[in-house]
C-alpha cells in the first residue's frame, strides 16, 4: 500500500494531463480545418448580394455589387490587421434598391474627422462579414466614433439591412485602405497548449517516480 497508492495517484494525473495534451492536437486539427474551409470561401468567385444574408449560412462569402454612398460614414477606432491604428470607415451603401453598410478600410488617425467620399457609383467586391470584433465587450459609440463593428447596431444607427460587406477592393479606388477579410485573427494556440500538458504530463510522472524513489529509500 505504502507503493501502491501514490503510483496510482501519479498515474492517474498522468493519464489526465495526457488526455488534455491530446485533446488540444484534436482541437488544433479541427482548427486547421475550419481555417481553410473559411480561406476556400474567402478566395471564392464573387456573387450577387444574397437576398436575405445569415451569418450561419454568409459569413465570409464574396460578393460584388454596385452602389453609391448613402450617408454619412461611421468611424471604427481600433489597431487593424495590414491597416496599422486608425479608424475603419463604415458607410452606408444604396445598392440595388438596398441600403446596406460597407467597410471600406481604414484611413489613419489624423484622417479620421476628414474622410471624403465620392458621389458616384462605386464598385465594390469584398465578403460579407459579422466581425468578431463586436463581441469585444467594448463600449458604447461615442457620437460618430465606434469602438466595434457592431453590424445591428450601426444598422440601426444609419437605417440600413444589418449587413455588412468588407471590401477587398473598390472601384474607383479611394482614399481609404482596403483591409479585407482573412484568417489571421482566428487565434491558433493549441499547440503550444498541447506542449505544455505533455511538459506538465511528464514533470509529474518524474515527480512520482521520484516519489516512490524516496519512499523505498525510506523501506531499507
């Protein structure tokens, strides 16, 4: 018994912090595989703005359309993939009968309370989107400056379908700087995860083992 019940102890912590170190590789190729289901939908031919877009079914999907510039922009402050810090440029967009919002890009800080846009047609491709950025937990929206792209909320806000296209290209082109969308943000840390259970997994099966060392030291 003195043997018996910490080498059971120390083998059951190692069975469990083993499984964690498994699970996490199952988790990083199911990753891998939502990543580049999303990358191939991203990089898909561009279609017709869906009637009835639905994040569950639209997310990421490309699109093109023809509009004009339908009100006044709002202006995302944030830190931006391949934008660098400045404000990301949301305006409405009348296309097709349709007012819809589209993220134009971002323009930099000391461009933010200055931003023109023309009054003529624009074509736009990009993908439809429901920013992860909206459930940032961020505050409320200071007069026409955002913290989020909280697509209902700045529907509601400018009147239009709570649809959101992020633009990969306009044109004519403007002077905004087209971020579009990608997989960089999605986090990928479940290998350094798995890493680290095994490294646990292992410093406590050393540590019983040591354990039991010192216990038969103690028998003789």
């Amino acid at each position: 018994m003195r043997f018996a019940i910490p080498a059971l102890f120390g083998l059951i912590g190692f069975a469990v912090l083993c499984t964690l170190g498994v699970w996490q590789l199952q988790r990083m190729e199911w990753k891998h595989a939502m990543i580049a289901e999303i990358e191939a939908r991203i990089d898909a031919e561009p279609a017709a703005l869906p009637d009835m877009p639905a994040e569950a079914a639209d997310n990421f999907a490309p699109v093109a359309l023809t509009g004009r510039i339908d009100g006044e922009p709002l202006r995302v402050l944030g830190a931006w993939r391949a934008g660098g810090t400045g404000f990301r440029v949301v305006t409405p967009v009348e296309t097709g009968g349709r007012r819809i919002l589209v993220d134009l890009g971002v323009v930099p800080l000391d461009a933010g309370e200055t931003i023109a846009l023309p009054d003529v047609p624009i074509e736009i491709t990009g993908n439809l989107n429901w920013p992860d950025d909206a459930n940032a937990g961020t505050p409320d929206p200071d007069g026409d400056t955002w913290f989020a792209r909280d697509v209902a909320a700045m529907a509601a806000a400018r009147g239009t379908e709570p649809v959101l296209v992020v633009a990969a290209a306009t044109t004519p082109p403007l002077a905004v700087t087209p971020v579009p969308v990608g997989t960089d943000g999605i986090p990928d840390n479940h290998l350094g995860y798995a890493i680290q259970w095994f490294g646990l997994a292992t410093v406590w099966l050393g540590m019983t083992v040591f354990l039991l060392w010192r216990i038969r030291r103690r028998t003789l």
